[in-house]
C-alpha cells in the first residue's frame, strides 16, 4: 500500500510537469518542432509580461488544476515562458490533490517541455513530500528527470538518492545512485 502510495506520488511529479507545459501551449496556442538548445533571452525580448497570476483549469465543475505564479514573462521569437515562484497545485478524480512548486519554471511552448529549478517541492493531501533542487518534463518521451539529489518523505518511509527517472508511460520511477531508504516503525516493537 505505501509503495503504492509512492508511485502515485513520483507520478504526480510528471503531471505537475504536463500541467506547466500545457499552461504555456494553452497561453500561447502553438505548436511545432522541439527545441535543440536552450535559447538565450533578454528583458528586451519579453513579448507579455503578466504579474501575480493565478489560471484555474475546470472540467465538469470540478476543479482540476491551479497554477500561481509572481510573475509570468513570454518570450515569442523563442516559444519560451518563464514563470518565477510558481506553484502548481493538481486535483484528482479520487479526491486527492498534490501541490508542486518552484522558483522559476520554464515551458517551452513548441515542444511542450518544461522545467522547474530552484527548491522544488512536490507535497501529497497523503502526507508525502518530494524534495529536490529541478525537475525537467520531455514532453515527447513522457519523462520527467533531475540529475539532482532527490528526497522522498512519507510518514513511514524515507527516500534519499541522486538522480532520478519517472517513465509516465512505463508508470515507473527509478532513483539513479546513492540510494538510501529509511522505514519508521509504528507502534511497539
């Protein structure tokens, strides 16, 4: 059950990541080629700049994601979105929601790819919490991956490794090295 618990949680790290890269496909309506490099961007290049955002996306009535971010700025001639201290909050069917946030998140609106850097926290209504420094979503592999350590934390259990792969298609995560795990004992004995 609190593997299971786990999956679901490394799952919820890739749709996070969907959600930003749709947020900016949505915004900008585009499609077209993945990028090759990361391009290079100015102040001068900014095409929107949007301040204190806060997008709803409901289905049916029902709530089933918000993103809130300080600030929002399009890059045209790059397909490029960056959103800064950005929070991503996403509601299931089965009642659960699970919030992601980040200082600075990056869509890349032809690809639908996306980062987010900068103390990225991923925290469950079940009580875990993902905790690493970037995450970044390839949109056309349906992987979301970080090179960086990476901290897992539930209740019972404690996840310690660098490096780590969640296949949404494959529905399987895997940290990379230096894996350490931690299970706390309820009860006596």
């Amino acid at each position: 059950m609190k593997k299971a618990k786990l999956l679901i949680l490394l799952a919820i790290v890739v749709i996070a990541g969907s959600i930003v890269a749709v947020i900016g496909f949505n915004l900008h309506g585009k499609k077209g080629s993945r990028v090759q490099e990361e391009p290079k961007v100015t102040a001068e290049d900014t095409k929107m700049n949007l301040e204190k955002v806060h997008f709803v996306e409901d289905k049916g009535g029902k709530k089933t994601w918000e993103l809130e971010a300080q600030s929002v700025q399009q890059y045209e001639d790059q397909n490029l979105l960056i959103l800064r201290d950005v929070k991503v909050t996403v509601y299931t069917k089965e009642g659960r929601s699970f919030v992601i946030s980040g200082k600075e998140g990056r869509v890349h609106q032809d690809s639908k790819d996306a980062e987010l850097s900068g103390n990225v926290i991923l925290t469950s209504s079940d009580g875990y919490q993902l905790r690493t420094q970037s995450v970044a979503y390839d949109h056309h592999m349906k992987k979301v991956t970080t090179p960086d350590l990476v901290e897992i934390q539930g209740d019972q259990i404690r996840v310690q490794g660098k490096g780590m792969v969640v296949d949404m298609e494959a529905r399987t995560f895997r940290i990379m090295n230096q894996v350490k795990t931690q299970w706390r004992r309820e009860g006596k004995g």
